[in-house]
C-alpha cells in the first residue's frame, strides 16, 4: 500500500483503526499524518465503503481534492464546500469541517443519517483548529454528533492536551487511542533577522537566546515603547533578508505576513531580484502558458513578470486557479519566494526549506496581541522538506516591536493546550431542536469538551465537596440515637432563661440606680441608732446583713464613711456603695450614743470584732429579710427566672453529661451542610454554563417568535438555514419583507451591511448608500435595538451589525 517503511507512530494508529478504535493523532507539522487519514480510504475503499475527508478551510479541501483525485482516481473523488458540490455521492468526499457538522445537526442522536450512509470513517484534518476563536465550535460539534458507528481519525498538530482530547472522544463517542510522536522527520533550526544579518536565534544549548542578540545597554525598553529619545528597532529591508537567505542556500522559502495587502506589496517590493535560473523561468512560463490557455481570466497581469523571477503571493484573495498555479510550482521548487498569509500553514501542501515569520504580533478582533506558541509552531512547522532537506530553517525578522527576546520565548516554548469554543448560538439551538428534543438537546450540550474541562478544573472542588459529605455522614452517624425534639426544647429553655436573667440583670441595675440616688439624699440626714442593711462592694460578705450607724466620720470623697456596728457584732467602715436600704421603719437604738467608737477605726471594707457592750446592742438589730431588700418589680422577676430555671434543671436534656458536645457536632453539621449548599450551587453555576446560556437563546427565540415552545416556526426554520455571528438577527432581517423589493446590487449591499463590524475612527468612504438602500437599512433599526434589548436582558453577548458607511464601497462594486 505504501512504498516506504512507516514510522512507528503510524503503525500504531494503523492498528488501533483495524482494531475498531478511533484515534487521535498528534504529531508535528510534516511528520507524516496525514498517511494515517490515506489508510483510512484505501481501507474503505477495499471495503466498498466511504470515508468524509474534512478540513478548516476551502483552500486546504481544495488541494486534497486535487490530491486525491490525482492517487485515487477522479471518480472516487467528491468535494463539498461552501460553494462548489462536485460528485458527492463519491466513496471519498472532502469537505469543510462546518458542512460535516452542517449534515449531522439533521441526523437524530446516534443515528446515521441518509448524508452518512455508507460511511465508516471521518478524518478531522488539522483538529487543533478547535482552538480557534471563531471556528473552534464547529470541531467539537462535530465529535459530538457524530454517530458512534463512524471511526473518527483526528489528525492534530501537537498540542499539550492532546490525552484530555482523546479522554473527551473516548466518553462521548467510542473507543479511542492516542496516538502521539514528537519526532520530528526534518529537524528544526532557528535563526534571527536584523539590518546585520542573519544570527542563530538560540545558543548551542538550544535552549536560551543566543547572546549575540541580547539587546545592548542593559535591560530591553517595554515592547512598543516609543519615547522620546527612545529609536523603534529597524526591521531589515526585504530584499536584504531575502538576498542573506539566498546566500546561505536557505531558498526556497515561505515568508509569512499577516494581510493580503502586505504579501502583495512584498512582491512588488522585490523590483526586479531574480531568484530563478533561465531555465527555471522557462519551464515556469510553459506552466503559466498552460493556465493561460485553460484559464485566461486567473491571469493578472502583475503577477506574471515576478512569478517568472521565482516570487509570488497566496492568500484568500488571490483567484483560485492562479493559486493552484503558485502551488504546484512551488511543489516543484520553481518558485524561490512565496509571501503568504497564515492560511498557508494549515496543512496545505507547500514544504519549504526555510519558513520566514515577519512579525511576532498580529492584528485580531481584540486588538494586537502577540502570536501564540501554537500559531508560532504551525508556521515554523511548515520549515524542512522531508527526504529532500536534512534540516528545516525558521527565520524571525526583526520589526519595530518584537525582538529577538520573543522569537527566542517561542521558539523554546512547548505548544499550547486545546481549550473549548463551544459557544451555543441560534443556530445550533434551531437546528438541534428541529431533530431533537429539548432533553436530548441537553445531553449534547453536556457532551461538549468544554464541560469535559470544566468537569476536570472542577475535580479539586468535587474532590472537596466529597470530603465534607464525609465528614457530614460521619458526625450525622455520631448523634444518630440524640433525640432532636427534647434538644431542641432544652436549648428554648437555655435561651428563654438566659433571657430572664438578662432582663432580671437590667431590674436590679436600674433598682441599683434608684436606691443609691435615694440613700444619698436620706443617709445624709440619717442619725446615730439608725438601722441600715449592708452588702457592697467593700464588705466581704455573702448575703445581706443589718448594721446600726454608730457615726459618721471624714471619708476621702464628698460623703462622708460610716461607722457601723453589724448584727454579727463587728465593727465596719463602709460607705454609700455598700448601703442597701436605711430602715426607717424600725426604731433608732439610742444605746450607741453613749458607745466609743474603736479607736483606731477600721478602714474602709474591713470588719473588726466588738466586746461584749457592743454584743448587747448587736443582738438588738433586726436581721434583713429579702422581701424587705428587693423592690417588688426585682423579687417578682427573680421569681420568675428561677422558677424558668428549676424547669430546665428537671429537663431529661440537664442530666446528660455532653450535651456540649453534641451542641458542638449540631452546629458543625448545620455549618457543613451551609458549606456544602455553596460549593454545590457554584459547581453547578461553572459545569452548567453552557445550558444556561442555551436557555436564555431560546426565550430569545421565543419573543421574537422563532419557536414556540421549542418547535421552530417557519421563521425559525429559516433562521436555521443561515449561517453568521448572529443568525437571529440574520433571519429577523430576511423574513422582514423589508428586503423583498431590492434589486439584487441593492440586495448584496444590504446583507453586506447586516455581517460587517462598523468602521474604524481612521477609515472613511467617500461614496455614499443609496436611497433604497438607506431606507431598508433604516427600517431594520427598530428590530435590532429590540434584539440589543432582548440579548442585554439575558446576558448573551453575540454581535448585531448595522452597518451603512463601509457598505456603500458594495454599492458601487
């Protein structure tokens, strides 16, 4: 089958696809995948059987088409894109990776659709196009549709994920196996160009910059910088580097530039450097002499004289036919030079010897950014012709805002992981629910790679969240056998006591208060012989004790102390803080006139024992009862609090001797099953983002009548059938009727308006739309501010163009 030993790689691959397994490959740029996608049809075909041949862009479905007409016969051969259909029903289609996913949104879930009879395998070309902003969607929708019956082979640049990719397609579709190398047939070698030359970017380790090219004087100013006294770095003239890469026989060369515009003005840039021998230019001119004949109208006539020096352009805006041309010369090496767009590192078949990166930003819908490891990769991949070169040479040109310090932190840097598009918009919610139900909707909006990674990044919390359901379990099994009920009465009981305390607390304060404002009036008019109740904050004492005031001597504040003799026959000094209440109701004992006061008195607080005189007046004092003590709103709230008290001290709860603890393991598990609730509410909110996000499109749909319920109306079906950014908005625009009496030039202008982002501050047109235009442009505004409206409400942020400047250029076109 092949005529050539195959690495091992693929002899794995094959035996994993003979096994019945689908597998992903991952491997470097010109490591020979794309063998493992030919197994794939030579066995179908043996088999009489079909295989669907997708790739990201019609460029690349374009070549393979041609290639494999070329090694299979142009009968086997179909190709479906956007806008051509040639033998469809052929064992071997080629096709864009959106018109595969297109075929399976009208094939029930795990049913093979009438598109798919026949086929038993899919190859995904270049499936580390799921990494695309724009476009990475349609790859991962089409793993998830696609029926468990059809192998599928994904052939993937390498990428740092590429066993979750594989992980993924194993749950949701079917036995799979990885297939990865990073054995490189064609070794790689980098190198830097600046207005000196071109340098060896990294030091013989490989590894770190090559420190000819560390930028002198110290440390590098910040990229973009542009202060005074501060020069831009130079980029080296274009003819410069491209005579240096000459000289050093590093032709023929892919030189990469990131516009159309660019690559064009490259090419005229080159005046008249001839790159090619008499001879090349000869067999060059019989080739194009061949177009000419065939063709005529891909000719322009720019593009002949530097196609026959050995220079030429490829980008999306240059005629298929003439594309194809610069292809094929370049295949056999007659042309020296070719500037391209990125597009050309996406697997199309042009192998060079030397890839050449102009710029290490790029412009994106979000603005200038610096290119990634896996963008940088792709294109130095496309570097080193297999059985032709011994080694691939990767050259960065210097610009006036990357240096040699980020060629060399992407040259040493490893690929970058896949990570989810998978975006719902209006047409995957159409299209899914005209073939499935609502339920089934959900289940494949849960298959995505992106809930496979949410599900991954949410494995430590999930991780978590079982440790506490565990630790939950283990303190619910402890206080299995507690009676809950009586506990829970007990606690009430706790609580209500602790607030017949509180509130007898505040009585007695405030009862505090009002005595001793009385006493300080009544105890300075009070007389030898009166009878007082003691017990403060200077006597030592446990209860209440009644005292006769013997004299009043110098204290050290405005009220004077007081000599007192207590009922316990002792003497004490004491002052206001300590005197409960002055009896007025009993009588004076008129014997402590003729009584000596002890000499020295005692101190304030201390107590000191009489003699026997001072017992005979003792044993006349009355002692205090608490009734007499308390003022009645006092006693009837202590009343209350202990009668409270002696019923939780008869509670079954107050015998138990860990009633703490269990309190303690109560509150842990209510604080556990808090925390549980949480963490489960914010998983649930990350790993059901993406249904979210479905739900809120469909009541979209339904306001504007698209559905009803989840059945697509007739405006639904046809929003269905677009294809944009936003095909509500699309569809809300067709079914207007606003459009339906424009002629056809009016009509372009109208839907150019309605998919082109508005125009930058910098940018101006000076023709003008005209009347028709303008008035269905208008007519449009109100549905539009009623979508923002909608879309604003439920948190969806898909773009809706209204655009009439940049449109009137359609016009006149």
């Amino acid at each position: 089958m092949f005529p050539f030993a195959l690495d091992g790689f693929q002899q794995e691959a094959i035996q994993a696809l003979d096994a019945g397994e689908s597998v992903v490959v991952c491997a470097p740029t010109g490591s020979g995948k794309t063998l493992i996608g030919e197994y794939a049809i030579y066995r179908a075909l043996a088999r009489n059987r079909r295989v669907f041949y997708t790739t990201p862009l019609k460029a690349l479905s374009n070549q393979k088409f041609r290639d494999f007409r070329e090694q299979f016969g142009q009968d086997q051969v179909g190709l479906l894109t956007g806008d051509i259909s040639v033998n469809r029903d052929a064992p071997i289609v080629v096709m864009t990776t959106e018109i595969f996913r297109n075929m399976l949104y009208g094939t029930p879930i795990g049913e093979v659709g009438v598109s798919l009879v026949g086929v038993e395998t899919v190859v995904l070309d270049e499936c580390h196009y799921m990494n695309d902003s724009q476009r990475g969607t349609v790859w991962e929708e089409s793993i998830i549709y696609c029926p468990a019956k059809i192998q599928i082979v994904a052939l993937s640049a390498t990428v740092a994920n590429s066993d979750q990719l594989t992980d993924w397609i194993n749950q949701i579709h079917g036995a799979t196996r990885r297939i990865y190398s990073d054995f490189r047939p064609v070794p790689l070698q980098f190198f830097f160009a600046n207005p000196n030359g071109v340098f060896p970017l990294l030091d013989d380790t490989g590894k770190r910059i090559n420190p000819r090219l560390k930028p002198k004087g110290g440390r590098q100013r910040p990229r973009g910088a542009n202060q005074r006294g501060v020069k831009r770095a130079e980029p080296p003239a274009l003819a410069f580097t491209i005579g240096k890469l000459r000289h050093y026989d590093m032709l023929p060369a892919i030189y990469f530039i990131f516009s159309r515009k660019g690559c064009d003005r490259a090419v005229e840039e080159l005046g008249d450097l001839t790159l090619v021998t008499p001879e090349e230019s000869a067999r060059i001119k019989a080739h194009l002499d061949e177009l000419i004949a065939r063709t005529p109208e891909a000719v322009r006539e720019k593009q002949v004289e530097p196609l026959l020096r050995g220079i030429a352009a490829h980008h999306a805006g240059i005629l298929p036919a003439w594309k194809v041309l610069v292809e094929e010369l370049f295949q056999a090496g007659l042309i020296k030079v070719v500037f391209a767009t990125e597009t050309l590192a996406a697997g199309i078949n042009m192998p060079a010897r030397t890839t050449v990166i102009s710029s290490l930003s790029k412009r994106t819908d979000a603005g200038h950014r610096l290119l990634n490891a896996s963008e940088f990769l792709q294109m130095a991949g496309r570097a080193g012709r297999r059985g032709m070169d011994e080694k691939g040479y990767v050259v960065t040109v210097q610009s006036p805002y990357e240096g040699a310090r980020e060629a060399a932190y992407l040259a040493t840097s490893g690929a970058d992981p896949l990570v989810s598009q998978f975006t719902p918009t209006y047409g995957m919610v159409l299209n899914l629910l005209q073939t499935h139900s609502l339920e089934q909707a959900k289940e494949l909006v849960e298959r995505s790679f992106a809930q496979y990674l949410a599900t991954l990044v949410m494995r430590p919390q999930q991780s978590e969240i079982d440790r506490l359901e565990a630790d939950l379990e283990l303190l619910r099994e402890t206080v299995a056998s507690v009676d809950w009920k009586l506990l829970n009465q007990y606690e009430k009981l706790q609580e209500r006591l602790r607030e017949e305390r509180r509130l007898l607390k505040t009585l007695q304060q405030q009862a505090a208060r009002d005595r001793a404002e009385e006493l300080s009036m009544t105890l300075a008019y009070a007389l030898s012989g009166s009878i007082l109740t003691l017990k403060g904050e200077h006597l030592k004492i446990g209860a209440p004790m009644g005292a006769v005031l013997v004299s009043k001597i110098q204290g050290s504040g405005q009220f004077p102390y007081l000599l007192c003799l207590t009922e316990s026959n002792r003497w004490a000094v004491v002052n206001l803080a300590d005197v409960v209440a002055l009896r007025t109701d009993l009588p004076r004992i008129e014997a402590v006139d003729r009584l000596a006061p002890p000499d020295p008195p005692p101190k304030l607080g201390q107590m000191r024992k009489g003699d026997e005189v001072t017992a005979k007046i003792a044993s006349q004092i009355v002692e205090p009862e608490d009734e007499e003590i308390l003022p009645p709103e006092v006693y009837a709230q202590l009343q209350r609090m202990q009668a409270v008290q002696a019923q939780r001290d008869q509670h079954p709860v107050h015998e138990w001797g860990d009633r703490a603890k269990v309190l303690k393991f109560q509150q842990r598990i209510e604080s556990l099953e808090e925390e549980l609730r949480d963490r489960r509410e914010k998983m649930g909110r990350h790993v059901q983002r993406h249904w979210e996000e479905f739900l809120s499109l469909i009541s979209i749909l339904q306001h504007f009548g698209a559905l009803e319920g989840v059945t697509p109306t007739r405006l639904g079906q046809a929003t269905a059938a677009i294809r944009g950014e936003n095909e509500l908005w699309l569809g809300l625009a067709v079914m207007s009727g606003e459009l339906n009496d424009l002629d056809p030039h009016h009509l372009a202008t109208v839907c150019a308006g309605l998919v082109t982002d508005v125009a930058r501050p910098d940018s101006w047109v000076r023709y003008g739309i005209s009347e028709a235009v303008a008035e269905a442009l208008g007519a449009l505004r109100s549905t539009r501010r009623q979508l923002f409206q909608q879309q604003r409400r439920h948190g969806i942020m898909l773009p809706v163009w209204l655009e009439d400047d940049l449109v009137a250029l359609v016009e006149q076109w």
